[in-house]
C-alpha cells in the first residue's frame, strides 16, 4: 500500500507537472497568439506570478523569449530553476509573494495560466 505524502502538491514539483502539464503545448500557442495579436509593443521578455515548476516558462525560453517569474514555494522555484539550469538558462525564477513584489526591470507581457491570481484576497 501506499504512504501518503506530507505536505502538498506544490512541494512536490515533478508530481505537480504530471498532474499539470499535459496541456503546454496549447497553452504556450495560445500565450503565443496572445502576445502576437493583443500587445502593443514586440514581446521578447515575459513574467509569470506564481509559475510553480515553470512548465510553462522553459518551454517560452526554448523559443527564444527572456523569461521570469516568481512563486511563493522555495521547493517549485528550485525544481524550475535547476530545469532551467539543465537548458542552459539563468536563473530567473525568485521566491516571492505575488500580492507584495516589484520587478527589477519591465516586461513586455505577463500572464498566469492556472488561476493562481484568485488566491489574492483582494484587488490591491
């Protein structure tokens, strides 16, 4: 039988990309589309609040887009940080609370694909 594990999902990153990361491929199109068709300005450098194991952000980065991002949980920021790592990119990805944080440098787009942002009590 099986042991359950303590804690939850977000401090098991491999086992949250099972789970979640079946849809990357759509979901970077439609990010892709987005950016195309929506910004005002070239978009050659993204953000992603709360990007857990940066499913999405290392696969932006393999088609040649600057890439940051944050999460709350030090465990989804190392597993992202050291994938990115393996591809030969930097570290960009920082411990950090999504409702109190500033941007060392402007983006051109952000997003956030899981409805992360309705863990925020409020609009401020």
């Amino acid at each position: 039988m099986f042991e359950p594990l303590a804690g939850d999902l977000y401090d098991y990153p491999a086992y949250y990309d099972l789970v979640y990361g079946s849809d990357w491929k759509a979901e970077c199109e439609f990010l892709r589309g987005c950016f195309q068709s929506l910004a005002t300005i070239p978009v050659s450098h993204v953000f992603e609040p709360a990007c857990g194991t940066g499913r999405l952000l290392h696969r932006l980065a393999d088609q040649g887009l600057r890439i940051s991002g944050l999460d709350r949980n030090q465990h989804a920021v190392d597993y992202c940080n050291q994938r990115l790592a393996r591809k030969g990119f930097e570290d960009r990805v920082v411990q950090a609370d999504m409702s109190d944080f500033q941007l060392p440098v402007a983006v051109d787009a952000g997003f956030n694909m899981i409805n992360s942002f309705r863990h925020l009590l409020t609009h401020q």
